[in-house]
C-alpha cells in the first residue's frame, strides 16, 4: 500500500505543536532497504533526513505511527544524532547503547509504540527506573547484559542480526545513530544499509559539524515556537533536557571549513596525461580543478571588537589553504580602495580600515556583482536584514550577538569563541 509520510504528517502531528515545528525542518524520504525509520545525514547537503520504510509505517495504527515518529525526533533532540558514542566500538559495546538510547526515549512513549519495545520497568531492563539519560541507563545496564544480552524478545534482533522494531540505525551515523529497540543492524552492514562508515570520521568532521549546527538552530526555532503554542506531550523533564541541551558548542571552525570547501567549483580542462575513460587513447582526457572564491566581508562599525577579529583572521590564515579570499571591508558602504585579494597559502594580520554604521545590503550587493562562490559575513548582526545573496552565505558573530540578533534568517549563523 502506497504511503507517503508527507502527506500524513501534518495529521498525525496536530496535537504536538514542538514535534511538529521540528518535523517542517526534516526532509523525509521513503527507502524501503531499511526495515523501520532511520535519522540519516546527507554529507553532500549536510543536512539530516528522516529515511522510512513504506510497508512498516502503511501497517501501523495511526497511534504507533505518531510514536515511531516522536521516537525518531526524541533521538535528534536528546543529541543521540550528533554526539560522540562510546570508545568501546566492538559490537556488544555499541548495542549496549542502542539499548540505552532506546530507554532513555521510551520512557516518554509508553502506550504508542508496536510491542516488544524496550522499556524501563519491563522484560530484561525491569528493575530500571522511567526518565533517566542514556548515559545513565548505558552505566546501570544489568550485569547479565554485559556482553550484549541475546537481544532475543526484546524487540531487538536476534544473533543472526535480524531487524527490531522502530527506529533503525542511522544510516552511515558513527556519532549515535538511530537505535529502534535495541537493533544493531545497522552497526553490523547487515542489509539494511547502516553501517557507520559513511560519516563521523576524520574525513567527514565539516559536514558532520554542518548538519549539527543546522539540527541545533532547527530545535532552537521549535522550542521557541512551543514556548507560545504549547509542547504537546513533551514532559517538563524533557522540555528542561531540550532547552539545556541548546546552550551546548558547535566547533565554528568546522562549519568554516565545510562552507568553504562546498563553494568550491570545478574547472575542466583537457590533458593528454590522463586517460579519457570513454575513448582511451583516442581523446585526451580531463583534469579537474576546484577553487573557491569566497569574499570575506568584515563589519567595521565599532562595535565589532579587535578580540573577535583577531580570533576570525587567525582561523582565516588556517583556511587559505583550501580557497583564494577576498576581503570586503564594509561599514555602511562597501570601501572599494580597501578590498583585496587574499590569495592560498598567505597569512594576513587583522585590522580595522574603517568605522562606521554597518548596513548588510552594501557587501550583498558587492558580491553579487562581483560573481563570488560564497559570501562570509563577520558582524554583530545589529543591521537591518538584507536582501537575498546569489551565492551561499554563512554569518559569523558572537554567541552573544547570534542569541540576540537584529533580524531572524534561515541562513547559517555561527558563534565564534572568543
């Protein structure tokens, strides 16, 4: 039976005005090589998406498919999406904590989820307490489940890896995927498409960085939402855990090194060093080359301190590596004598050529203009919003200025440390 959860969701949420805000934010994907949901990270978007199986959700009842859904939002809010999962990788270790993610979620879902889920109070996890973290449940987990436990009628799946209930692994998630009750199939490239090679690592941290600064603004702007039209059926436990959980870091060097990298464009040219891989030997083949041309467009009003400016270029100076910059220095005019080219490989000091007012429309306007792959915008944000940049654009300021800016965006805003 066909089901497309997009059409559903807006029903099946009514009652839930937080869920509901943060669910506008998911994009949601029908992938029946899964055998439940999943919270999956895109690393070419860097964006996260919930991944659904056609058949499982068509089966349920309406209630269970409000709570499969709540299940999959309460890993994304409780960070089990994003944050660092236990050094012991081996597969008893890392189902341990799926269970334990599992449980500490569950709790809140008593009544709407398929049976056999694991809950606090019943089956093997009996004598556990409702509303702990997971890191609790992780270290009070019962001795016979030390080495893994069957995970046999528990909802979980068997020795030969076979699938649970709802909530499957995150696909290509090494930082707390998306544990239904207990399965760790996912962990274990089973068939369904998990595994957690495809993100996490060394090699992904910018994109990985990326989706959790947007995951997090994502909640902000739920919870702010819940704040004047209710929280639906999230606890006040849960609402505490939430609004706490939006005070933590985001590593801002990252997300810089993301943006920069996908403004990155490519120029073909041909060579008759490489081997054309259609007609080899008969074409020359193509060399490929990526560069980034990112204007840098700094405030210079004086509000904007020496302190933060110093901390930008000296991450800049880090970064010339990867793209050609050009500094646009601006207050309520783009200063033409001032801007500069910052060329891959040099190192620049920070300093201050103007001050004045600050108005966003001059450096937009200047970028447009001048066909820049990403415009990085460094401020205080105390300006009028300006209009819409052909290119990307990311905006850098203080964590006090970004709690508190002049207008609200869609755009990504980034706290530096300083």
């Amino acid at each position: 039976m066909s089901f497309d959860l997009n059409d559903r969701i807006a029903k099946l949420l009514l009652d839930e005005p937080f869920f509901a805000a943060l669910s506008r934010t998911l994009p949601k994907r029908q992938d029946d090589s899964i055998p439940t949901a999943c919270i999956s990270v895109d690393l070419e978007s860097g964006r996260y998406e919930m991944l659904y199986n056609n058949s499982f959700f068509s089966a349920l009842p309406e209630v269970q498919q409000r709570g499969v859904l709540k299940h999959e939002f309460y890993h994304v809010v409780f960070e089990h999406v994003t944050r660092r999962r236990p050094s012991d990788v081996s597969p008893e270790a890392q189902k341990l904590w799926n269970h334990a993610t599992d449980l500490a979620i569950n709790s809140h879902l008593k009544g709407e989820l398929p049976e056999g889920v694991l809950m606090p109070g019943q089956g093997e996890y009996k004598d556990l307490p409702a509303y702990e973290s997971a890191d609790w449940y992780l270290a009070h987990m019962p001795k016979e489940n030390s080495g893994g436990g069957s995970g046999k009628g528990d909802g979980g799946e068997d020795s030969e890896g076979q699938p649970g209930q709802p909530g499957q692994q995150s696909k290509g998630d090494d930082e707390g995927d998306e544990p239904g009750d207990g399965d760790d199939k996912g962990e274990q490239g089973s068939g369904d498409g998990g595994g957690h090679d495809g993100w996490g690592g060394e090699g992904n941290s910018e994109a990985e960085q990326m989706a959790r600064q947007r995951l997090k603004e994502d909640i902000k702007k739920a919870a702010q939402e819940a704040v004047t039209k209710g929280w639906g059926t999230v606890s006040s436990s849960a609402q505490k855990e939430i609004l706490d959980r939006l005070e933590t870091k985001v590593d801002w060097r990252k997300v810089l090194r993301y943006f920069i990298k996908t403004s990155q464009r490519s120029h073909r040219s041909s060579s008759i060093k490489r081997i054309n891989k259609r007609y080899a030997y008969i074409h020359p083949g193509k060399r490929v080359k990526r560069n980034a041309k990112v204007a840098i467009a700094i405030d210079q009003s004086g509000s904007v301190s020496d302190q933060m400016l110093a901390a930008f270029f000296s991450e800049l100076n880090k970064l010339a590596s990867l793209a050609t910059f050009i500094v646009v220095p601006f207050d309520t005019q783009v200063e033409e004598s001032k801007v500069y080219e910052w060329k891959k490989g040099q190192s620049k000091k920070a300093e201050r050529v103007l001050c004045g007012g600050t108005c966003f429309e001059a450096p937009t306007k200047w970028a447009n203009e001048n066909n820049v792959d990403g415009l990085i915008i460094l401020t205080d944000m105390e300006a009028a919003k300006p209009s819409r940049c052909k290119a990307q654009r990311l905006w850098m300021t203080t964590k006090a200025c970004a709690d508190r800016p002049y207008f609200q965006t869609n755009e990504r805003v980034i706290a530096i440390d300083v």
